[in-house]
C-alpha cells in the first residue's frame, strides 16, 4: 500500500539535516567566531559519518582560525587520508606547515595544491604568501605574486569599466577611501589611529570601508571618520559600485594578502588612483595597484625592481601610536629576579627552527638566562603543545623555557614588568610589536637585512639611534643579546629613555606625518591628471607640480 503524503511528510521531518547543510551552518558560526560552539557540532557530525573528508576539512578549519595547529594538522591530514586530492585541505595543512616552522614542506604542499587547483583565486593567494615569507628573494617574492595576478586580478583589471566625468580640478578637496578589515584590536590600528586624528578636512574628505568585525578600537576609529561604511556583507561587485558611486579620487589598501582583503575591488579599478600601504609589505603583483608608499629605510628606490607597484617615497612611511595603557617598569626585572629573562613578543609563525636554535645558543651562553616565547595560541595548554617539542628539538634546556599563550593587549603591554629583553625573529622581523616592545623599555636584538619585510625592526632601531642592538650575523646576534644581559646598567637606562626616544621621534610626530600623507596623496592625484607616474617623491616641489598640471588644462 503506498504511503500517504503526510506519512512522508513527517518521514522527513524525522530526518536529520543533511551534513551538507550543517557544514554551513557551522561555517556561519565560524564566522562569528563561535568556534568551540562549531567543534562541538562538528564532533556529532563525525560520529555520524567518521569517513567524511568535508567534515574533517572543517574541524582543520576551525583549529586553524584558533592557531591550534597540532590539532588542526591532524585533522587535515585525516581529511587528505580520506580524500588525497582535497584542495582545500592541502592549503589549510600548508597554513598549518608555515605556522610552526616548517616552512618548505608549506611551500612544497601549497605548490602542489595549486596544480590541482589552478582557478582557486584563495589558494593561489596563500601561496604567494608564504613564499613570500619563506624565501629571502625578493625576485621570488614578485614571481609568486605575479602567479597569483595574472590570474585573477589582471583580468578583472582588463576589463574595467572606464571612470564617469569627474571633477578634475587639481586643487580641490580629495576623496580618500581607506580599504581595510582591521580597524579592530590590530596593529593596523596602532599605526593608523594618529591618521584618521590628524588628517586636514580642508585638503582631504575621508572615508572608510570596514570589512571587518568591529570591537571597542572600531568604536574609536569611527568616531574618527566623517564617512564610514561597513562593507562586511557586501560582494566585491557592491563595494566596486560603491566606491565608485562616492566619486573616491585616491583609495587605500591596508590589508594586502591577509585575512578580509578586498583585493578583487581594486582589481577592477574602483578609483582613478590606488594605492597599497602598511597592511602587507610585499609586492602584491596586480597591475591595478598603482603605487605602495614606503621610506628609503623600507624600500628604496633602487628597490622598485622587486615591486610590481610603483614606489612612492616618504619620509618616513607610518605613524605609531601606543596602547592607552602601558605601565612602564622602570627596573629591569633581573635586578629583583637575579637572572636576565629574555622574551619573543613576535607573532609565533615568524619564528623558524633555524632561530630557536639561535636562541638556544644564548640560553647556552648564558646559563642562569630564561627565555619567555609567546605564541598565537590562547589556550595555554595548545601553546605547550606547539612549541614545547620545536623547543627541545632545538637543543634548549627547557627547564629555563617558558611557552605563553597569547595575551590580550592590556596583558601584553605589562610583559615588559617580567622581560628583560627582548628578541627579534629572521627572516621575518616584527612590526608593531617592536614599537610596542621599546615603549615597555626593553632592549631589542635584531639583525640587520636588505628587505623591508625581513628589517623593519633593525630599521626602526638605526632611526631611534638603537643601531648598536642591531647584528650582520647570527654569531654577533648571539653576542649582542649576551652582551646586554651582561650590562644591568645599560638595561635600567635604556628603560629610562627607550620611551621618550620613541615619543620624540618622527614616528609619533603625527602632524608632520599626516601632512606629508597628503602631500603624497595630492602628487599621486596630479600624476593621474597628467597621465604620468613620474613624480614618485614628497620631495617633489607641489607648487610646480600643479603650475604643469595647470598648463595642461
């Protein structure tokens, strides 16, 4: 007898969803960063189906998005084990790879996920960000992001839509579009908070396209801005349309190829004049990003064969501005302690197996010295279980070893009160984290490289005159960390002036700064008039330049 239609109705009704639809509900909640919510979801799918390749992809997915990478790794590879060709997989483990050290096997396994996925605009991305990374070449770092371009922003770029009539006038006020994901709790914030304060309303009208989710910072940046729009749910296609509705003259990338980028926006030409700065310091290899603003310190012009933008100069490229609360320790703590601690306050995928073993040389040197590694991983006992064993392969003694897991900013900002001094990464070298270790009062050894990305914080050592910290070699890196350890005096008066220096230097000079930003801005504008990208200075004379435009009208 055939069943009747509301048989099969409540039939299906009894049905559990598929796990199909539940893997995108869940993926909303990893948006929302619900992520031990999605865990718990997800461990009832596998027991309902263990074999199911999609369901580990996500539980990889959800531990890389919490920086658990042990148990992100093991998941993805049961999810390969399952499904050997998985795309997705292989570029999640490759993360996962690069993000603990082990660098050529993410460039080896990110390389084969894109033979095997050569219309995947993410996977190619990642690859030409950890290349990027990995390699100290910058012909490499050009190749691999060019990979990426041709593919999947030069054809957006080729088939852009030509710019309405606009006021050309080039005196007039400016239209400033800032591009970003993270005017949150970010060190973009760090650099860009005096920016967004400082900026003229006479010369520039400002306006910002947050892809990101907001937090108390965002409230603070918003306040800032006179025209801000929240773009997190809009399509490239929306946000193109929107920039381009608003008349933007000149718009900002500050992201590059990290997480919440709106790459594609540029690439189909959302503004006359594009820019990318602070977010990412390598080339990005698309020909729709005219410019990147830099310094000679960072990228000088003799550089402009390693970038695919044009190199624009300023005096000096950002601005800091430190957390409203920083307890300085005017002490060094080994004077309480009567042992020298020593701290890595980078992010924890900048730090290789090749530079713990550095550290482990010191720790040898100096053999009352502890050394405190902070890592991305929140939860301590995850911490433990990422760089525990990379500690002890690398030969440290690791009774003098401590592994901290990831503090929020106010907690951060107190290290200083238990380091003594602290230790900068190679081949990737910190950013904010520098500036934030010198306003805690700690001593920084670095050592010295040819590319921005691998020297930035010897660099910002040489400007505030902290260039003796700063080694050519592994041997002197050693020897400058023991040295000073050696020297309680010289500690406690770096601590005494380390701060003040900062404060007084051209980094927190934000009138001057911003100035020069708009000065470079108003060039960048005047070379689109003209139909030339020959001016590439702010030491370009301004008034000169606007007399030839003039001339051209």
């Amino acid at each position: 007898m055939p069943s009747s239609p509301l048989a099969n109705a409540f039939a299906a009704a009894a049905q559990p969803p598929s796990i199909d639809s539940e893997l995108t509900r869940i993926r909303a909640m990893v948006d929302r960063a619900q992520f031990l919510e999605a865990l718990s979801d997800l461990a009832q799918l596998v027991a309902r189906d263990p074999r199911n390749s999609k369901v580990w992809l996500h539980i990889g997915f959800v531990y890389v998005r919490m920086s658990i990478w042990p148990q992100a790794m093991e998941a993805l590879q049961m999810a390969l084990e399952i499904e050997p060709r998985m795309p997705n997989a292989q570029r999640l483990l490759a993360l996962a790879l690069f993000s603990t050290g082990r660098r050529q096997e993410a460039c080896d396994l990110i390389d084969d996920a894109c033979r095997h996925a050569k219309n995947e605009n993410t996977h190619w991305m990642t690859r030409a960000y950890i290349h990027s990374h990995t390699s100290s070449d910058p012909l490499k770092s050009l190749e691999v992001a060019r990979d990426w371009g041709r593919r999947f922003a030069d054809p957006l770029t080729r088939n852009a839509k030509p710019f309405p009539p606009r006021d050309r006038n080039p005196r007039k006020k400016l239209k400033v579009g800032y591009v970003t994901a993270d005017f949150r709790q970010h060190s973009v914030a760090f650099f860009m908070r005096p920016v967004l304060e400082h900026h003229n309303p006479d010369n520039v009208e400002i306006h910002v396209y947050s892809s990101g989710r907001p937090d108390k910072m965002t409230e603070k940046l918003r306040a800032l801005v006179p025209h801000w729009h929240d773009a997190v749910e809009q399509t490239d296609d929306q946000l193109y349309e929107q920039i381009r509705a608003d008349g933007i003259d000149v718009l900002v990338d500050l992201s590059g190829f990290t997480l919440g980028h709106r790459l594609e926006v540029f690439a189909r030409r959302a503004a006359p004049v594009q820019v990318t700065w602070l977010g990412y310091m390598h080339t990005l290899g698309m020909k729709a990003m005219d410019y990147r603003l830099v310094d000679g310190g960072i990228a000088p012009p003799s550089h402009a064969p390693y970038y695919s933008e044009n190199l624009f100069q300023l005096a000096c490229m950002a601005s800091y501005a430190p957390p409203e609360y920083s307890p300085l320790c005017e002490e060094p703590p080994m004077l309480r302690n009567g042992y020298p601690t020593l701290i890595s306050l980078n992010n924890s995928a900048k730090i290789t197996d090749e530079m713990l073993a550095v550290w482990a040389r010191i720790l040898h040197e100096r053999q009352d010295a502890r050394l405190i590694i902070m890592v991305k991983e929140q939860d301590p006992d995850a911490a433990q279980a990422h760089m525990q064993p990379r500690a002890e392969a690398a030969g440290m003694p690791l009774d003098r070893v401590s592994v901290l897991h990831q503090q929020p900013l106010d907690g951060f900002m107190e290290l200083g009160h238990i380091a003594d001094v602290a230790l900068d990464t190679s081949p990737i070298s910190g950013g904010t984290t520098t500036l934030h270790a010198l306003w805690m009062g700690l001593p920084i050894v670095a050592l010295d490289a040819e590319r921005a990305v691998d020297a930035s914080t010897a660099r910002a050592l040489q400007g505030l005159g902290f260039g003796d910290d700063v080694a050519n070699s592994v041997d002197s890196y050693v020897q400058t960390a023991v040295r000073l350890m050696n020297d309680v005096e010289h500690l406690q008066l770096h601590r005494s002036r380390a701060r003040s220096s900062l404060a007084h230097s051209v980094l927190m000079d934000y009138s001057a700064r911003v100035q020069e930003l708009e000065k470079a801005l108003r060039i960048m504008w005047l070379n689109w008039l003209r139909g030339s990208r020959d001016a590439l200075s702010v030491a370009h004379d301004l008034d000169a330049l606007l007399q030839q435009t003039d001339a051209l009208a």
